[in-house]
C-alpha cells in the first residue's frame, strides 16, 4: 500500500521515451522535483523545481533526432572539448547511445538516501568510436537527485587498453536565466583565462565578478571549486561545486553569433548561460588500469 504523505514517498526512476523514440530517464524526488536524461549522449534534458520551474535552457529550435546534439541541457564533451583536437567539435559522447547499467561499479563514497539515481555507461565497443579514437575504455555516468533538489553528475572514466590515454571532459550545463544583462558570476575573480575568440590567448581576469554585455568564450582556469551564477530578477542563484575539474568554461553566444547558429532562436542568447565544470587546459592521462573520477553538483538557492 502506497504512503500519502511527502515524507514516505520514495524515490522514482521511469522509462519513458521521447517523441523520436529515443530511451529518456525520469527521476523523481519525493517532493516532485524531477531530472530527465536522454540515452542519446547520456545528455541531462531537464532539471525542474518541485514547484516544476525549469531550471536548464533548452532551445525552442533544438533538433532531438538522433545523431543530432540537443542545443541545452547538460551535454557531456569528452573525449575532447571544442575543437582542441582532431575529433569532431566537442567529441563523440553527446552523439553517442548510452545504456542504463543494471549492475555498476561501486561507488562507496555515494549516499544512496532520498535519492533518485540511474547509473549509464558508454563503452568503446563500437568500429566507429575506435576508428576516430583507436583507444579502450568505460565511461560510467551516475546521475542523482537529492531530496533537497540538488542534481549530482558523477563520471568515472576507466582506462581499459594496454596502452595510455589522454582526454578533456566538461558538463556543458545550459542555465535558464531572465535576462543576459541581469546575470552576473562570482568565484572566478582574478583568475588566468583563455579567450577563445582571440585564438586561446592566456588573460587574466579582473577582481570584480563577471558581467555580460557581449559574446564571451572562455575556459577559466584552475577555478575554486564552488562557482555562484546570480539571477537578479528572478532572485535566484545557481551554485555550482565541483571534484576532479579545474577549468571553468563560460559561453554565451550574443547576438550576431546567434543568428548563425541553425538551432537557436536569434533572441533565445537573452535566456542562457553556459557555466560548465571542466578539465581542459591539462588533459587528463589515464595509464592501463587506472580510472579518474569527476564529481558536478548543482543547486539552487531562493533569496527574498
């Protein structure tokens, strides 16, 4: 017999597809907040309040047929950020179907309490991820919902070749925010940056927090481990902690750039920003046998 009440209701994870058919995971928390993630690219599509407030930007031209990337969420880059490499833009994860692991890895630091969580698993078991990136290995993603709201990635990447490998990851998290100009970002004050729109030259940042009045493109680097987006107009603020990814990477397209994007309405730059957890300015290199772990928790804080 099913409990009514708020404090007995457990947990759920469903099995629902979208409107391609493609695999989506539900997660639930006993308070009705929610995450939805797509099995194509292991992707976080939403990420809603237990009011059901949206907190991550998808774009309303977003193409969601497979082998397309979804323009919002969350999407996972790796084995290679951009075009920092010979792969295509961004690397193969966000392309790829994932699997829901039945039987994971432990992972014994992970409190299971209150939580809604589906592990996946992307494997290089396909020919046409050996052929552009001749190297064996698993990616084991667990994606958790906490009681208190809070959305937790966890990725732990195995190196199971006989020879060692290097690679570059960042959670690509689209925020949804009110307005560009009401935005601002605190913790990455007078840090080193590149600027991708000056070819990755080295800058460093001033002590004030980051304010948005054109298109930025950066990859902060060595950044504290809790970074803060502050929303104005919708008194909001995003915290963004950290484990195992030094970079920061801010993005917002702005107008001009906007336009040319195919899957992004000319005015929806207003809406987002992109803050990811990252580790790409030194890439990490796995030997045989060894795993890395990275950790991103997201949550959010009302102000009066």
């Amino acid at each position: 017999m099913e409990a009514s009440s708020d404090d007995e209701k457990r947990p759920m994870v469903d099995l629902v597809k979208d409107k391609n058919g493609t695999d989506q995971v539900l997660l639930q928390n006993p308070k009705g907040a929610s995450v939805k993630i797509s099995l194509h690219g292991g992707q976080v599509l939403s990420w809603k309040t237990e009011r059901g407030d949206e907190l991550l930007f998808t774009s309303a031209k977003a193409n969601s047929k497979p082998p397309h990337p979804v323009r919002g969420g969350i999407p996972i880059c790796f084995p290679q950020f951009g075009t920092r490499g010979s792969l295509e833009q961004h690397g193969f994860a966000r392309n790829k179907m994932w699997l829901v692991e039945k039987d994971p890895p432990a992972l014994p630091s992970f409190d299971s309490t209150g939580k809604a969580y589906v592990d996946l698993v992307l494997k290089s078991s396909d020919e046409d991820t050996t052929r552009i990136w001749p190297h064996c290995f698993e990616f084991h993603l667990r994606v958790s919902l906490g009681l208190d709201g809070n959305l937790t990635l966890i990725s732990r990447v195995r190196n199971i070749n006989s020879k060692p490998f290097s690679f570059s990851i960042a959670y690509h998290t689209y925020f949804s925010i009110s307005d560009i100009s009401e935005v601002r970002v605190e913790g990455l004050e007078t840090l080193d940056y590149l600027d991708n729109m000056l070819d990755k030259e080295r800058f460093t940042e001033q002590g004030d927090a980051l304010t948005f009045e054109s298109e930025i493109d950066r990859v902060y680097l060595n950044s504290k481990d809790v970074v803060a987006v502050f929303d104005h107009e919708r008194k909001r603020t995003f915290l963004i902690e950290k484990e195992g990814l030094p970079d920061v990477v801010v993005w917002n397209p702005w107008d001009k750039k906007a336009k040319a994007l195919p899957d992004l309405a000319d005015e929806e730059y207003k809406q987002m920003l992109c803050v990811d957890g990252a580790a790409i300015e030194k890439p990490i290199t796995l030997k045989p046998g060894e795993e890395w772990t990275g950790k991103l928790s997201l949550s959010l804080v009302l102000s009066t």
